[in-house]
C-alpha cells in the first residue's frame, strides 16, 4: 500500500547501489538533459527512491499507518502521508 517517494530529487545513496544500475541510469540521465524543469524530470525526482530502496517491511508499513492520518491529493505532492494533529483520533 506504500511506495517510497522522493520529492524534489534529494536523495542519497551508497554506491554499492549503483554498478548493476549503471546502463539504464545512463538513460535516465540522457532522457532528462533536454531542458531544466521538464515534466519527465518531475517524475524522475519521484522515482528515485523506488528505484534505489528496498521494499518496506511490514513494520515500516504498520509505523506509518499508525502516524499518519491524512493524504494529500492536491498540487505536487499528491498523495504524500500527513499528520494533520488537529483531526487527531486516537
């Protein structure tokens, strides 16, 4: 029910991460020289870190579920979890 997501292309990773990685990141990397600020570079940004990270265990999953109460579903950070504490039920 969750995917890592990174907003605003900042991430990091460990380099042991990328060798096996390395052709289609060439790729990615081609594809978005075109101009600064394309679309397909907003959807990249958000790829990283499904691309880099391992699946979240159910620990992780039940954490969040249990810390969030709301999803946003407008502008760029659509669904992205949220605490809103003023709807807060506990």
């Amino acid at each position: 029910p969750f995917i890592p997501v990174c907003y605003s292309g900042v991430f990091a990773i460990q380099t042991s991460l990328i060798p096996g990685k390395k052709h289609w990141l060439e790729k990615i990397e081609h594809s978005l020289e075109r101009e600064d600020n394309i679309e397909e570079g907003h959807f990249a940004e958000r790829t990283w870190v499904a691309l880099f990270s391992k699946p979240l265990v159910p620990n992780q999953v039940l954490a969040l579920m249990n810390v969030t109460n709301e999803v946003i579903t407008k502008c760029c950070y659509d669904g992205a979890l949220f605490r809103n504490d003023a709807i807060w039920v506990s």
